[in-house]
C-alpha cells in the first residue's frame, strides 16, 4: 500500500520537473484542492531541489502515519536517518504549537510504524522566513534514536542534514523493507504494567527480536536468583543494566507482578521515585482492574483496586521514610525492584536531606546504601 501521495527516489525526485510532482500530489489527493496548498507544494519542492543533490536516498511527500489519520509534509530516507520535514512556508517564528507537531509526528511514526522502530528519526521544522536560530543535534533523554526537534530556514536545512547523518551513525535503511513496515505499536510501560497485571509473561508482550530475548532471559535469570535465595536461606542483589527502553522497568514490573500475595516468603514491591509514573500506572492498572471484573459479571470499587495495586507499586521516597521510623524492624517485602536507580542520592545529598528534612543530623548512609541495609534486616532472603 502506498502510503504517500508523492514517493520516488532522490534521483528521479531531482530529474523530474515541479509540475509533474505537483501533478502525481494533486491526483493522489483526497481534500479540495486549494491553490496556496499547490503553493506550498511548488515551495517545498524548490527547497529541496536545491538542498537533495549531495544525497541519494529516497522522499515521500504528504506521508501518512499508519492508523493516526495525519499526514507528514515529507518524509526523506537518507543513509540511516529518517527526516521528518515539517514545512511552515512564508512563517518567521518557530512556534510551540509547530514544534510540538513535529515532534508528534516523529513520535507517531517511532511507535506505531514498524520498520521506525529501531531507526534514527530526525523531526526538522522548517519556517522559510526565520533568521538562523540553528540547534545543536542532540537526541531525547530516553536515547532511543529519537532526535529533538531541530528548527531551520532555507539557508540551513542543507547543514542540518549533513550533521545529522554525521551523528547518526548506522546500516542505510531499505527502502522496500521500510515502505512495507506495518501499523505495530511498541507496547507502553503502561499497557505492559497492564498485561503483566494480568499473569501475562513478559513474552506475551513484546516482539521476537533481540532486546526481547534479552529481556526474557533476564527475568528468568532474576527469578531463578530469587528462587535460590529462598532454598538456600541467602541474600542475594541484582543489578540489571542497559541502554533507556531496554527494558528494565518490565523486568521489574515483571518480578514484582509474579509474586504479589502478601503471605508469601518472596512478596515483591515495585519502588519507584518517579512519582508521575508511580502514580500513572496506579491509576491505569486500578481501572483495568474494575474494567475487567465488570466484563467477567462481577463488581470491584475502584478504592479496592486501587489498595491492590498500591501493594506492589510504591513511592521509593515512602517506602524509605517508613522504614525509618523504626531502624531495626524489616519490612514485609523480601524482595525489593528498585527502578531507575541511577537517580538514588550519594552520601553527600542523603546526609544533607536527613538533616534539613527528617531532622536526622549525621546521617551517614548514601540512598542505596541505605535501602540496601533496609532488606538487610531480614534473617534471609532480601534483593
């Protein structure tokens, strides 16, 4: 299915006159056709005209986003970047509203458009009036090959194509293979929480590629550690690795959504400082919860299902202010999930806190060191 009005190759784009391109956008077409659109088009075509001829790759014009019923000004594949160009022509300021469209736009196409997945994706605005404002090529903090929005005029977009394939190092993506790529959204740390929730096993939610092999074994891996901790009356800490998206918030949504019955030696809680995410996946897990009991003919309050789900999905901050209201007592979880535990406090930020927070002076454990000491204070079993 061809999912542009206008696509060919740098090439052909570059030997084929702006009329006839006009002409193939204009019978694709499905809207009333205004001439400041055609405007637009011959604009943009000129642009890249005189921006393309360094490049072989290959340009869509008017892309539409599998399944969200919005269309990118032009998509340009080169080596193994994805442009995304959002054009603004005649316009002087980069305004939020454009850039956040941009950035949707790459956002859209990373997580429902399959063959996006795994590919450098370049979301550029274009305001055709603008002074220089030139952005530093920079990826999003969750390094997923992601680029921020970049803004450009006409005299820029050439050197911001050429840096971004600087930085963006890589195989040239596959025309055909890219073209061919399904609706297939990547499953969000919310709907998985969801699934996890619902004794599904971390296989049943992800794609059969690489990271989520990985990211089975891993589960399995720390599983089997929690297993062997309890048979052989041992402590055992695991650290688990990797790049952002890997998906290490799952191993531990995973291990802490297998062992949630409170009487059980290997009881779990998911510990969090991310509060908007501790609080965004009580609330979807708890509503799913009275969802699908309604659906099953039976009935639960929400306040039920939400004391349910704040069992295994807590605050870090809370559960380490309870735990120092007695400094001897351990808690009732023998296996603790630390997630993003990058972001915990060194001794210098933990004893500062103590003491202008908890009035707690010569406090002298960092933040790991002492949530460790925390699970330490069981006689066995503690990660």
């Amino acid at each position: 299915m061809k999912r542009a009005y206008y696509d060919d190759s740098i090439t052909n784009f570059l030997n084929t006159s702006p009329e006839e391109i006009i002409g193939k956008i204009a019978l694709k077409n499905e809207f009333s056709l205004e001439q400041t659109q055609k405007d637009a088009w011959l604009a943009e075509i000129i642009i890249l005209k005189e921006v393309l001829p360094p490049y072989k790759g290959s340009i869509y014009f008017e892309y539409s986003i599998p399944r969200m019923g919005q269309r990118i000004d032009v998509i340009i594949l080169i080596g193994a970047v994805i442009f995304i160009l959002e054009f603004k022509i005649g316009e002087k300021e980069y305004s939020s509203n454009a850039i956040d469209q941009v950035m949707d736009y790459a956002l859209d196409l990373k997580n429902f458009h399959e063959s996006s997945h795994e590919q450098f994706i370049a979301p550029i605005l274009i305001a055709t009036k603008a002074k220089s404002n030139y952005s530093i090529v920079a990826t999003t903090p969750q390094n997923d090959k992601l680029l921020l929005p970049i803004k450009s005029n006409i005299g820029l977009l050439g050197k911001i194509i050429e840096d971004v394939l600087r930085f963006s190092e890589g195989n040239e993506i596959n025309r055909i293979q890219w073209e061919q790529g399904r609706y297939c959204p990547t499953p969000t740390i919310i709907e998985a929480a969801m699934a996890l929730y619902n004794n599904h096993s971390v296989e049943d939610i992800s794609r059969s590629d690489a990271s989520d092999i990985n990211l089975t074994q891993t589960s399995d891996a720390v599983s089997a550690i929690i297993r062997s901790s309890k048979d052989n009356s041992r402590k055992s800490i695991c650290f688990v690795t990797g790049v952002p998206g890997a998906g290490k918030t799952l191993v531990g949504l995973h291990i802490a959504t297998t062992h949630i019955d409170k009487s059980n030696d290997l009881y779990s809680v998911f510990l969090s400082g991310n509060g908007p995410l501790v609080a965004i996946l009580r609330e979807a897990l708890a509503r799913d919860k009275v969802k699908r009991e309604k659906a099953k003919g039976g009935k639960i309050k929400k306040g039920v299902a939400m004391s349910e789900v704040k069992m295994f999905i807590q605050n870090v901050h809370n559960f380490r202010d309870e735990c120092l209201v007695d400094l001897t007592s351990p808690p009732i979880e023998h296996v603790a999930l630390f997630d993003e535990a990058q972001r915990a406090w060194n001794l210098e930020q933990t004893s500062s806190f103590m003491s202008r927070k908890k009035n707690r002076h010569n406090f002298n454990q960092s933040e790991p060191e002492f949530l460790m000491s925390c699970l330490n204070r069981h006689e066995k079993i503690g990660l």
